[in-house]
C-alpha cells in the first residue's frame, strides 16, 4: 500500500490522545513590561503569538537593521494599540526600559550575550533555538538562569505540538517495542547555488553591531536577512538550525540526558556558493542504549523517500516516524495490524505552535515554575548539534563527559567548545 493510500484508509484508526490546549490569558494586576530584540521574521511570529495571547504590553522593540524594525512597526500598529519605542542597540533598551519579559530572536551568535544581559537587568527570557553558538555559552546562559531565578523558554516548539506530544506517549509506552536506534534526518533540494559579490551595508543596516562578537566579515546579501544560518561565523548549518528541534524529540523521548560518543562526517561536495556550511552531513551519537544518527543535504530533495523531516525511531513491534507537517506514523513488524497514523494540528504561519509555547511560558513566569523547554532542556538539545559540529571540524570521534560538559581526554576538542569574542564583547563565563 503505497503511503497516500495508507494515509487517507486509516485516518481513523489512530489512537486517540488528548492535545495540549492553549492557556487562558493570566490576570494580574498590571500587563507585563514585555520587550522584542530581532524583530525579523521569527521574532514577528513569536511576538503575535504574545500579542494574541494577553498579558503583555509591549514597552520597546530593538534591531540593528532600520529597515527591518521599520517594517515590524508597521505590523505591530496592526496587532496592538501599543506603541513601543525603538532601539538599535539592546543594552539601552534594557538601561531605560527595564522590562519584565524579553523575546530574543536574534542570529544564533547573539543568543547567548541578550539573554544573559536581559536576565540580569531582571527580566524572564524567551529565547530562540538554538540557545548558542558555542557550547560553554549555553553552560553560562544555564548558570545565570539560576542565579538570576528567571524563567527561560527555548522555542522548540515541537514540546508543544499535539501530534509530538501523542506521538511521546506512544513511544514511551512501550508500543513500538525495544528502540534500538533512531534516525533523524533533513533533506531538501537546492543545486551548486553561485558566488554573490560583497557590498557596502545597506543605509541603516549596522554592520558592525550585527557581526557584535563574531568574527567581522564584509556585508553579503546572502547573509542579512536570513542566510546566516549556513556561514558557521554565525550559526552552525543545517544541524545546528533544523537539527536541534529532531534532537529535542530523541532526548524527550529518552531517559538518557546525553549521548557519550559522537562522530560526524561532513562536507561540502556540491555547494559553490559563498556559504561555508556542509551541504552533505551524518552524525552517528552513541548512548548506552541506543545509537542515534543525523543526516541532511542541501540538494537533492527526498521526493523517492516521501519523508523531508523528522525522526525515525526503530522499535522491535515495528517503525515509528514522528514527522512534522505529515505528522506521526506507527508501521508495524506485523503485517497483519494496521499502519496508524496521526496527523498535525499546526497553526499559521510557518507551520508551529508558538501559541502553546508563550501560553506555557507565561504561565510558567506567572506560577514562578520550570516552562516545559526550560533553558538546561534546550541547552542539552543543542549540544547534541554542537557537539556534531566539533566532530566535523576536528575530522574525528569525540567522547562526551555529559556531567562535567567536557570532551574527555581531548585538549584540542575542549578547545572547540568556545571561541574568543571580537572587539569590546567579553565571551560569557
């Protein structure tokens, strides 16, 4: 039975499960003082989210790109009577404004410095995934969360999702059998691209300030707005941007909070473009019960295997794909049950849950409790992807010592696990 069939004959036969539902608007005395820094294309989505949701007053938006915060004005008039001031650098805004929430939507290599400063001036963090660049980051962004007693969300959205949730329940009651591996994966199709020459920023586009404490490279088009994520100065690739929401399903899935050995390979056998990601990469993660592995390629999308996303967990009753817009699906070792499926209940746009997630958040920030992807959830998510990075850049395994957050045995990988900042900007601690 090919998977279209199976998909429309057994939409009925999936079992049942409750989703999460959206929290009402807490009430309180006053709205809270809430603040946007990256005020581009996710941070827009977030930031309706806590528009719709109640509770909040937006005091103050910041963004280094005039242009950008320019057209985000433009949709706030539309959301909200609030009229928030603007702000290109985020160190004034938290000065003047003092706000009590912070929505971080940044470039990866900003997360971590925001979050830290807004933690400080006493404000609750909604962060984006993943959490940092360099994995001691996250070890800092962890260690100020609970000295500073502030509430900090990751947007792994997929905690949230109804589909992943159900899917966890039946992973976890034990329906697919003994897992012994999982694989994740990405794939979409793209070509060679080409060479895009540098030019001077673009008018109200602080160059100097969106670079911050990475490495300062000339102004691409390919990189502001949204290319970043495959310039490693900047993000980590595919693994590190699509990779840590599939990471996050396999360490909610499991009881094990690490894996203890990781090998990447890694590539670039087809791009010719300016980017210096890998076009071609697969991560094999050792944990003491089970191996996981990651793949992805920027070519050659996955038409032949139906599936672009999602995690493949292999059980002895049978293979358990928890996907994204086609949901989860449960094909049994016996070909005498029936495949059962369940599919998504996503919102738009872009296909999330953003609303459940602030609507967690904000309770969890009223309540004064944990938010279901509290920060050290969302830090373990993303070492997973930095961890593979450190692999492919060091052209060998790495052994992990989950407790000690260190590379055992290894001085060269420890070394990888931070950087040294540019100009004025001190690498966290």
């Amino acid at each position: 039975m090919h998977r279209r069939e199976f998909l429309k004959t057994t939409a009925q036969a999936g079992v049942a499960y409750s989703a999460l539902p959206l929290l009402p608007s807490l009430q309180r005395t006053a709205a809270y003082k809430l603040a946007l820094i990256g005020s581009g294309w996710w941070g827009m989505n977030i930031l309706r989210s806590a528009l719709a949701h109640g509770g909040c007053k937006l005091i103050a938006i910041c963004d280094v790109d005039e242009r950008q915060a320019a057209a985000a004005q433009t949709v706030i008039n539309t959301l909200t009577a609030d009229r928030p001031k603007t702000y290109r650098d985020y160190r004034e805004l938290l000065q003047k404004e003092k706000p009590e929430i912070v929505i971080v939507a940044t470039p990866d290599h900003w997360h971590p410095l925001i979050a830290i400063a807004a933690m400080q001036q006493g404000a609750h963090v909604y962060v984006e995934k993943p959490i940092c660049h360099t994995i001691n980051e996250g070890k800092a962004m962890v260690k100020a969360a609970r000295k500073y007693n502030r509430v900090v969300q990751v947007g792994t959205h997929r905690r949230v999702s109804p589909h992943n949730i159900s899917g966890m329940e039946f992973l976890k009651s034990g329906k697919a059998g003994k897992i012994g591996s999982v694989r994740a994966f990405v794939h979409y199709g793209g070509n060679e691209g080409k060479l895009v020459p540098d030019e001077a920023p673009p008018q109200g586009l602080n160059w100097d300030m969106w670079c911050g404490p990475a490495p300062m490279r000339p102004y691409n088009p390919t990189i502001h707005p949204k290319g970043f994520r495959q310039y490693l100065d900047y993000a980590n690739g595919q693994l590190g941007d699509w990779g840590i929401h599939w990471m996050d399903q396999i360490l909610w899935w499991t009881e094990e909070q690490y894996p203890r050995r990781i090998f990447s390979s890694a590539n670039r056998f087809i791009k010719k473009d300016n980017t210096d990601a890998p076009d071609t990469q697969n991560v094999v993660f050792e944990f003491e019960s089970f191996t996981a592995s990651w793949e992805h390629r920027l070519y050659g999308g996955n038409e032949a295997e139906k599936s672009n996303v999602g995690c493949y967990f292999y059980g002895t009753e049978g293979t358990f794909h928890m996907g994204w817009l086609d949901g989860w699906t449960f094909y049994p070792s016996d070909k005498n049950k029936s495949i059962i499926h369940e599919g998504p209940k996503l919102h738009k746009p872009d296909e999330q849950n953003i609303p459940e997630l602030w609507a967690n958040f904000i309770e969890a920030v009223t309540n004064g409790t944990q938010p279901v992807c509290e920060i050290a959830v969302g830090q373990r998510s993303t070492n997973m992807s930095l961890l593979g990075m450190v692999s492919h850049k060091l052209g060998r395994s790495i052994e992990w010592d989950g407790e000690k957050q260190l590379i055992k045995n290894d001085e060269e990988a420890n070394g990888l696990l931070q950087r040294k900042y540019r100009g004025e900007w001190e690498y966290p601690v």
